[in-house]
C-alpha cells in the first residue's frame, strides 16, 4: 500500500481469487450503462444500428487502449458515451450506419489532435482554468445528473411502484451498504458485487428475471462486427452533426480525471497527463468506430466503485476489460448479464452516484474554499443550478448541431465565470 488510502493502490496486484472477484465487480458496475447506449440506438431509430456484444468489446478493447497510452497510470475504465446518444441518431438519419461510424473515427482522431496540441502546449493552463471552486461543484453535477438514472431503475419515478422493485432495489443497497461499512477481508472489497448476486438472486425468486434469453443463447458467438471497406465505405454526411460532440465530451474527459485523482490521491492532469489520457481516450473511440461500435468515454461507475472499495490497482482494470471481451463472446453470460433486472442495478446506483456528488463537497471542503466571498458564491451556484436544472445549449446551422448540457455546460459557465468576474478587494 502507498501512503493514500487505498487498500489496492495503483501498482498491487491483489490475490488470485481477489483479482478476478474484483474485476468481475468492475465489470458488474459499468455493464449496464456499456449496454445501454446501443439498447437506446437501436430502440429509437427501429433497427439494430449498434451491437450490443460489439459495444462490450470495444469497451475492453479500449480500456487496454487507454492503459497502454497511460502507462497504467491511470486507473480509468472506458465505456459507451451517452453524450453521443442523439447526434448518433440525428446522424443515421441522414446516412445511415456508415455515416455514424465514420464520424465517429474523427472524433477519435480529433481527441488525438487535441493530444498533440496539450502536449506541445503542456497541462499547467488546465488547472489553471480549473481551481477546486470549479472542480467541486463539477463533481457534484456528474453524481447528482446521475441520480435520475437510479431513481427510473428502481421504478420510483412511475406514480405506481411495484413492491418487488422496492424489495429488489432495498436488497442490492442494503448489503451493498452493510458490506462496505462492515465488511471484512474479501468481503470489504466487493460489497458491489455481492450487492448484486444476493438482489439478483431475490429477484430470481420473485419471478422478476427473464431466462429465456439465456436459454436460447449459444456457449459461443462471434459478434456482428461492422468494418469500414467491407459493410462501408466512408460516409462524411453526418460529421458536422457528430464531431463537434468531442469539444464536450472532452470537458467530461478532464472532469472526470479531476475527479478520479482526488479519490487516489494523484495528479492524473500532471501524471500520466492530459495529452495521453485524451490520446488514449481518442484512440479507443478510433478502433471502436472501426469495429461498428459506439465511442469511448471515462466511466463515473468505475470511479465510484474506486472511491467506495479503495481499490485502484491497474491489474483489476485489465482484467476487468479482458473479462468484458470475453463475456461479448459468451451468449450465456452476455445473456445473464442482461437479463439482471433494472431494480438491482438501481439499488447499488444510488450508492454509486451518491459517492461522486459527495466527493465533490469533499474537496471543496478539503480545498478550504472560501464562500465567504461572493465570487465563489456565484460560480458554484451558477454551476450546480445550470449543470442540475437540466439547462441545454443548443446550436444549429444547416447540418451543423451541437447541444452542450450537464456538467459539460456547467464547467464552461463556470470557467468563462471565474474568469471575468473580478477579485474581492480586501
């Protein structure tokens, strides 16, 4: 152990059993918002666009990516981006597949680019832009955007609940909760993962999970890939539509390692850096483009299950990331995954959420920021109340649309804030 916190810093590799027990934990906490990007693709335009397995091996895929990159020093998981939901259907509109997955290459080649720039440019003005007044209430508006998602899991949302939801929803917090105040040896580590299995089981008996997918699902099966030259050639359609995208999600991107180095105690922006975290973040998004998949972005589930569990080590995110290609391959578990009723994935989300907005109190807390003067008083309040009031800006000329919302929206509002607003003269 290091002079942090962490039971399993960055560089230890736990035990065997613990090892896989963790990483099957990782790859619990981020399968379902991984599945759910193409599930809401494919829902809203009334055809498979995006594979379900595909998403899943990307995601590995790009994990490893992104370790490379980082030199294992950053212990960041990547999964299907959200930000990327509409322009993605706005875009099959107007091209089709092959103008989704093009535009989606380009957004991994301008994260490069934008690597490049950082690297020549160096990573002091970003924490210059971003001082703690600003990093806090950022933090804040990731968890708490993200609690409506826990909330319409568990069916709390609906004017009409069903006991068996609240049953399922209350086990999965309960033993998360119990086990991650109480826990000892193994058990302290992966009260996540036990969450789950026990609520999963209860909903089993409750006659809450459908097995049917299982059932007919084979012990192997190859992936619908969709490559470029062989389904596709390149589409530009669609690139004004989606490649302005990566200016916000890049904003979530160093949100997200400002975040995540609070909790392990480095300095991520520093150390691997930005230019080769957004190098491997766009490079992910590159090969999962290449292989008909949605684009890559850093995980706030991974970040919770990090901060919760204290368990940061570079050994649990690879597996986690093979495990996931290996799941992608394997009808069987892909299908047991999926079939994990919503009420389960909701009890332990409102741990998983809840932790980052806390965190990020914490560090305003820890930065001893003062609100005694108003300057701070009005970035963080302008923040939170833009970044939770479900505030979007939207601009659009001719193919071009670019909407800016959530947290990505409130850090620029705070940034252009903290600014031009003058000093308190003493």
């Amino acid at each position: 152990m290091s002079g942090n916190d962490m039971i399993y810093d960055l560089r230890d590799k736990p035990p065997i059993v613990e090892w896989i027990l963790l990483s099957l934990q990782r790859l619990c906490a981020i399968f379902g918002a991984t599945i759910l990007v193409p599930i809401v693709v494919n829902t809203t335009v009334g055809e498979a666009v995006l594979s379900v397995p595909v998403a899943l091996i990307t995601s590995g895929i790009g994990t490893i990516i992104y370790v490379i990159c980082t030199k294992g020093k950053s212990p960041v998981y990547l999964g299907s981006s959200f930000a990327f939901i509409a322009p993605m259907i706005a875009g099959f509109a107007l091209g089709g597949k092959s103008s989704i997955f093009s535009a989606l290459m380009v957004v991994g080649l301008v994260y490069v680019a934008i690597s490049l720039i950082i690297r020549v440019t160096g990573n002091n003005w970003i924490n210059k832009l971003l001082p703690p007044v600003i990093v806090g209430p950022m933090i804040m508006v990731i968890g708490l955007c993200l609690a409506p998602t826990a909330i319409q899991e568990i069916g709390l949302d609906q004017a009409v609940v069903s006991w068996k939801n609240i049953v399922v929803a209350l086990v999965a917090f309960l033993t998360t909760a119990v086990i991650a105040i109480r826990g000892r040896g193994v058990l302290k580590v992966i009260p996540f993962l036990i969450g789950i299995i026990v609520s999963y089981i209860v909903a089993a008996f409750l006659g809450m999970v459908d097995f049917s997918g299982f059932y007919a699902a084979h012990l192997f099966e190859v992936p619908g890939f969709y490559m470029p030259f062989v389904n596709y050639d390149f589409n530009p359609v669609a690139l004004l539509t989606i490649v302005p995208i990566a200016i916000v999600t890049i904003v979530e991107h160093i949100g997200d390692h400002k975040v995540l180095g609070e909790i392990i105690d480095r300095d991520l922006i520093e150390d691997p850096g930005l230019n080769w975290t957004l190098l491997g973040d766009g490079l992910a998004t590159f090969v999962a483009a290449l292989f008909g998949g949605p684009a890559n972005t850093t995980y706030g589930e991974n970040t919770s299950v990090v901060g919760l569990t204290r368990v940061a080590s570079i050994y649990v995110i690879v597996l986690t990331a093979i495990f996931a290609v290996i799941f992608a391959f394997s009808g069987h578990l892909t299908a047991l995954l999926a079939a994990m009723p919503n009420p389960v994935i909701g009890g332990v989300a409102i741990l998983l959420y809840g932790f980052i907005a806390v965190n990020g109190v914490k560090i305003l807390i820890q930065e001893d920021v003062d609100f005694n003067n108003n300057k701070n008083i009005v970035v963080a309040a302008t923040m939170l109340v833009l970044g939770l009031g479900g505030a979007t800006l939207s601009i659009a000329s001719g193919d071009l649309s670019v909407s800016i919302s959530g947290m990505a929206l409130a850090a620029i509002v705070g940034v252009i804030l903290n600014l031009i607003i003058p000093e308190r003269e003493e």
